[in-house]
C-alpha cells in the first residue's frame, strides 16, 4: 500500500464510457484492473529514465466514442437476405458492433483504437444461432463471394478475426455455446464452439448437478486468455494452457470435430485412435477458419482432483543449471508436472517483485546463501493427478533440483503467481496509457537450440536501448519447450513496434525456432511461415483450401500465409533446421 505522501499514477479505474474505443481494447472484465506494484513501477522510471511527472495524467486513453462513419458496403438485398436466415436481433451493421468484432487483442489492435484508427473492419455482424444458420450463411456468401470470418473469444494475438476483406463476421459466442453432449463413461464433452473457457469448466468441474455424472471433471485447459477465450478458438489456433505439460495442448484434448465449409461438412468420429490415413483431425486444427467454420468439438476431460495439487518453487544460482533441472526433469520419465515454468534471470528478477519476494526475509537469506539478482532463476509449478502421482513426482522434482544446487522456496510463490495468472495482461492498459507497451512473442525449441534462440532473440530485443525483455520456458515436452518473450517499451509509434516486433520474428527463424507454439499464426506471422514450413507444405495447405473453399471466401486476407502476396514472404532459413 502507498504511503500518504507516496506518488501514485493516475491509473485509470472505474466505468469506461459505453460505445467507446476503451471498452473494445480493454483485456478481459470491464471492471477488473491491475496495476504495477510499487516495485515495477520504479524498475520502469529506472529503465526508461522517467519520473514521477511523466505518469501524473495519462494520454491516449481511447476514451472518445468509437463514430458512425464507415457505412456498410453490403447491397441492401445481402443484408436483407442474412436478415432473413439469422433475425432481426442477431444482425449488426453499426460500426461499434463490426469493430469490436474486427480487432482482437494484438498490441497493433490496442494502438489502432487509442489512435481512432478503423481498419479492416466487416461490413455485417451476424449471431449464428445454431448449425443450420452457419450453414445458409456459408451457402449464401459462397455463392455471392462474400467474405466470411470467424469470432470466438477475440483473444487473438495474431489479427487472427482481422475482416482485411470486409463481408461478415460470425459472432459465435452469442449463441453458440451449448453442451451437445456429455458422456462420463467416455470421459468426453461435446460443446459448440462459442462456449468460453469458464463456462465449459463450470460444465465440467459441476458435472454432478449438471449431467449426473459421479464427480467432478476439468479439460485442464487454462491459458492466461482462459476468461475471455472459446473452445473454437482454443482447437482452431491448437492453443495450449499453463497445465499443458500434465494435461497436453488443445490439439491433445479433440477427439472429434463438426467443419461447416463451403465444399460440404466434416465430421469425424469419435474415437480414441485410428490408422485410417493422414489423420483428419489434425488437418483441420489449426486452420484458423481458413478452410470452414468449426461448429463443434468433442473434448477428453480428466478428473477434477484440487486436493491432489502439490506446489512447489525454487530459486537457482544461474539460467545453466536451472536448464538442466528443467530437461533432467521432463526426460525423467517418472510422470510430468502440470504447470512447470522457468524463468531467466531478468524475469525472475522482475517476478519476484511482482510475487513480494523482493525486499523480503525470504530474499535476504537467498542473497545470503549466493542467489544473486541478475543470475538467479525462479522455477513455480504444479503437480496434478491421483494423490500418490502427484507427491511422487513433486518429491522426484525437488530431488532433482537439490542436485543442481536449487534452494526451495515452497508453494507460496507458486500461489501468489496462482493468483495473478489472468491478470497480469490488465497491466496493459496501465502501461499504455502513459506510452509504455507490453507485449509478447513465442515460439517452440527444442532442447539443443534453446540457448542459441534465447541468446539470439534476447541480444536483438536488447538492440533497442531501455528495453525490457523477460524470458520465460513453460509447456515442456522431453524434447523441448516454449519459449516465451515478454517485453517492455516506451514505444506508442505503430510503425516502430510493428518493425521491432518484425526484427523479434526475424530473430526467431534466423536462429531455428518455430513461429509458434501456441498462439497460432493468423495474419501477423502468416509472412515467416513459409521459412518453418517450406515451400511444398505451403502449396499442400493451399490445395487443401482450394478443396474446402475452392472460392477463398473463408477468413481470405493473408491467414497462415494462404493467400499472401508473395511479395510479403520472409524467408530466412531453410526449413526443417
């Protein structure tokens, strides 16, 4: 808490005004904040050479009401007819409803609105109301080459639900969130795409009162988007949440899927494996609606156990030995953790602010026994599952990480970062409204290319002065992991960040990492996928949509490098090195 006589920043709290650019850039509960605590707050006065005065009244605060000046370029008959399939209620054609709709939340998405700027917008907003309405939307967009996109949750960090096209955007959430089908003895859930996070955990972990099942459940599917993000979302982009290395990536949890294309339908069937060819399944996940609309999913869940979880944290000497444990750890083989995270020592060294270990009797008795600032690794995370597993692995985890010469921190870091799990991209706003951006980019390693990538993307994003850039390791697998960058500028130029962020994804393929693990690709990455890919899996992919959507009407504009100019590819090393 500030002292009374402690500067406090004007951070914004309270109701934003209706039908402004603020409550469209807003991450995640219109009434929920978080600001930098005291210590973070002085580490960004220190890096970016501010003082107080710079954070007494913000600037570009987006408040100003979004204008009614981009009619919708549909023919009044279009318009008419989609009236006709959906009703008059689920049919938008007011700007606020298409922007809203239009952006999701990239940085660039959040710097467009502060500024006033509307691009690449829909014409028409349409509330789906079952299968049939996807359906004829589908049918009549192809037949008049309308373009169709696909909105879920609107987390997308890759202008993934960017209308670059205009024509109509489908609003799945509104009514598209319904359990189709539950069935314990399968331990499987069928829900239709628009249903958010939240909503299919209440379904799952209340399985008792609400399909009389004999427990309760979870898919263990808990990404940082986890409030505001779908299940379509989820499947389409093959995300993964912060328990990925217990319960796997979305892509692991489908074992079936229901496709609304323009060619026809997809369904698959509902079982635990075939060998029936090239498998279907993984062909559609990922597509970002490039190929159809995603009307279901049939979802595996585990047991719902809270009780089991064990916590644990420790603080390492350096990043070469916190490394190690990590791998040591993931090629054990005597069971995974569920959240496992690593983090380098500029993280952990803005981590433990943010946790309240800085400053602490905890910190003075690790900086007594050598764990120091600037070298020192924080490692948090989870063991889940049947009690007797999760001891045995959180026990052979504490082993290992004794070996390396690890100090224990116990669990309560691990809560505190519990705590704050969802809520730290609110900080956002906070920080953008005095010009400070926050940011993310991340990519897949494996475990002998690690240090080249964290070196190599680490140098470039310092090549811009006073720049913070966090680095963290988390969804592990025994030949790798993710690698997470996290940065922080004084930047509010869109021109600057989007070639900072183009020297960050060019540092990340130069130096042999992946695009990305988890965020998908959409229009942002689209041009460096081909550089991951290569030439022939891009023309296999073009074909496949050729087939699904043979009039390129679905989510057309450069997603996953599709339909991208060839003038806009960036290749910058051979594929599969």
């Amino acid at each position: 808490m500030a002292k009374r006589d402690e500067f406090r920043p004007d951070w914004f709290e309270g109701k934003m005004p209706g039908g402004s650019f603020r409550s469209i850039l807003k991450w995640g509960d219109p009434d929920a904040y978080k600001h930098p605590n005291r210590k973070l707050y002085a580490l960004m006065k220190v890096t970016f050479g501010l003082d107080d005065s710079h954070f007494a009244k913000p600037f570009e605060t987006g408040m100003e009401s979004v204008p009614e000046n981009m009619p919708c370029a549909l023919e009044a008959r279009h318009v008419q007819a989609f009236r006709s399939i959906v009703g008059d209620g689920n049919l938008f054609t007011d700007v606020y409803h298409r922007l809203q709709v239009g952006y999701g939340k990239t940085m660039l998405d959040a710097m467009r609105l502060r500024k006033g700027i509307i691009e690449n917008i829909p014409d028409l907003v349409l509330h789906p109301r079952g299968r049939a309405d996807l359906r004829a939307i589908i049918d009549y967009c192809d037949a008049n080459l309308i373009p169709v996109y696909i909105y879920g949750g609107g987390s997308s960090v890759t202008r993934g639900v960017e209308a670059v096209k205009g024509g109509v955007t489908l609003d799945m959430r509104v009514h598209l969130n319904k359990v189709l089908r539950f069935d314990e003895k399968n331990h499987t859930i069928t829900v239709e795409a628009g249903m958010s996070g939240p909503e299919l955990e209440r379904q799952l972990r209340n399985a008792v009162e609400l399909h009389k099942a004999s427990r309760a459940y979870t898919c263990g599917h808990l990404p940082q988007s986890f409030e505001y993000s779908a299940v379509g979302g989820w499947v389409t982009t093959r995300g993964s949440g912060q328990n990925s290395t217990y319960y796997g990536n979305a892509s692991d949890m489908v074992i079936a899927q229901d496709y609304v294309c323009p060619r026809g339908d997809i369904r698959t069937g509902e079982f635990p494996a075939a060998a029936n060819g090239p498998d279907i399944d993984q062909v559609m996940m990922g597509s970002e609606g490039t190929f159809g609309a995603l009307y279901s999913a049939t979802l595996r869940f585990r047991m719902y156990q809270p009780r089991n979880t064990r916590r644990y944290s420790f603080i390492f000497k350096d990043w070469e030995s916190a490394k190690e444990a990590a791998r040591e750890v993931l090629q054990g083989e005597f069971g995974n953790p569920s959240v496992f995270r690593l983090s380098d020592p500029e993280e952990s060294d803005v981590a433990l602010k943010l946790y309240g270990v800085e400053g602490t009797v905890l910190d003075t008795f690790m900086r007594a026994r050598g764990f120091k600032k600037g070298e020192r690794c924080l490692m948090l995370g989870t063991a889940d599952g049947e009690a007797g597993f999760s001891r045995h692995v959180k026990r052979r985890i504490m082993g290992i990480c004794a070996r390396h010469g690890a100090m224990s921190t116990t669990g309560l870091v691990q809560k505190s970062w519990e705590h704050g799990r969802f809520r730290d991209p609110y900080m956002r706003e906070d920080l953008q409204d005095f010009g400070i951006m926050m940011d993310t980019l991340e990519c897949s390693v494996n475990w002998s290319n690690l240090e080249e990538v964290h070196t190599g993307v680490r140098a470039f994003c310092h090549s811009r002065p006073d720049t913070i850039c966090m680095t963290h390791m988390s969804h592990f697998y025994p030949q790798g992991c993710n690698l997470y960058f996290i940065f922080i500028a004084k930047m509010d130029s869109i021109d600057e960040y989007l070639a900072y962020q183009a020297g960050i994804l060019d540092s990340i393929q130069r130096h042999g990492a992946t695009m990305s693990h988890h965020h998908g690709i959409g229009k942002s990455f689209a041009p460096w996928l081909e550089g991951d890919v290569g030439p022939e899996a891009i023309a296999l992919l073009r074909a496949i949509k050729r087939h699904f959507d043979p009039k390129g009407i679905m989510n057309p504009g450069g997603t996953i490098a599709l339909d991208l100019p060839d003038s806009q590819r960036r290749i910058l090393r051979k594929p599969g090195r």
